[in-house]
C-alpha cells in the first residue's frame, strides 16, 4: 500500500508564494517518478508539473518561470515550490506517484486559493 499525503495549502495574495509538500510512505518513492496535478472546478485535472526518478522535471506552460518541483529521497518528500501566484492558480493541489506507466497512486489533495 502506497499513501500519499499533501500539505502547505492555504489563502495567498497574488504575488505570494507557497510551498506545497508530499510525504509517501513505503520503500518505492525513490524509484518512481512524482507529478503534482491541479483541477479547479468546474474544470479538467491538469498536470502542473512533474519529476522522475532521476530528477529530470517539466512543467505546464502556465507555471514555467514560476514553480519549481523538487524532490528528497531520503525524506521520501515531493515539494512544489510556488511564487507569483495568480488567482487562476486556484486549485486542489495533488500529489502523484507513478510505480508503472499503469499504475498510478494519489494523494487527497490540498488547496491553494489565491486571492486578494
């Protein structure tokens, strides 16, 4: 069983930054790529961005320049670190872990609300 847990979500102006965290349990974290993903309502889950086993990263277009993946094996932490925040950046938040191409773990996610 693999457990995905989010956090650092909350209220931000815009501008603002924020740093999103994913602790996983288990032995597997190291080996698998991590993606954080987004989904507004009323809108599609989107990738935000993602990070392989090997530390390699992409982002969306939309956060290019202003969100930086990153990951600690040892803490078996994925992190989001976010600046320059627009209210379109306004979501759930959720982390990904991809064991296989097939098989695919989430967490429950967590919200970001960006607002003045």
């Amino acid at each position: 069983q693999v457990q995905l847990a989010e956090s650092g979500g909350g209220l931000v102006q815009p501008g603002g930054s924020l740093r999103l965290s994913c602790a996983a349990s288990g032995s597997i974290f190291s080996i698998s790529d991590m993606g954080w993903y987004r989904q507004a309502p009323g809108k599609e889950r989107e990738l935000v961005a993602r990070i392989t086993s090997g530390g390699s990263t992409n982002y969306a277009d939309s956060v290019k320049g202003r969100f930086s993946v990153s990951r600690d094996n040892t803490k078996r932490t994925m992190y989001l670190q976010m600046t320059s925040l627009k209210p379109e950046d306004t979501a759930v938040y959720s982390c990904n872990l991809r064991r296989y191409d097939w098989l695919n773990y989430w967490g429950k996610g967590t919200l970001v609300t960006v607002s003045s």
